[in-house]
C-alpha cells in the first residue's frame, strides 16, 4: 500500500490523469503509485543539491515501473501539491 503522503497528493482529478496515462489499469496504476511513494522516501533520505537533482533522482528511479509520460504526471502532481502546500519556512516565519 502507498503511503499516506502520497495518497494526500492525489484528488480525484490527479487519480483520473494517472488511470488515463495507464490505460485505465487500476493494477498498473496502484504499482505506479506505490513505486512513487517509495521513490519519493528514498529520495528525502538523500541529500539531493536541488529540487532538479530529487526530481531526477525520481524519475531514474521510477523508469523501471512506469513510462516517460506516467512518469511526467507524477512529477506534475507532486510539482502542483508542494506549490499548493501550506508548509512555513521557519527562516522566514522569525525574520528579525
């Protein structure tokens, strides 16, 4: 089973671009999500020089579950949720 981070990234409209990019195969979609999850905690364990380095160290490692394009949605998705999240950068929230 994914993860709960990643299942909070994915409404209803996110779920139904993955399904179209897998040919509506929930099976296929489900092992899609879980690789994700996985690829997003190894990724967060690492250190990662910048957001272009974690999303390439992503997609290397989801190119053996998923094509370029199921992989592109993902990102997109992830992309889309931590430009939407309501995540504080503490730096910023005690600026003198």
């Amino acid at each position: 089973m994914f993860n709960i981070f990643f299942g909070k990234l994915l409404n209803l409209g996110n779920e139904t671009r993955l399904l179209e990019a897998c040919d509506w195969d929930e099976e296929k979609a489900e092992t899609i999500k879980e690789a994700f999850s996985k690829s997003i905690q190894t990724v967060f364990n690492e250190k990662c020089k910048d957001k272009s380095d974690a999303i390439n160290k992503i997609k290397l490692e989801m190119s053996a579950y998923a094509s370029s394009s199921q992989i592109d949605i993902l990102i997109e998705i992830l992309e889309e949720s931590i430009e939407n999240s309501s995540c504080v950068n503490i730096e910023d929230e005690y600026e003198n």
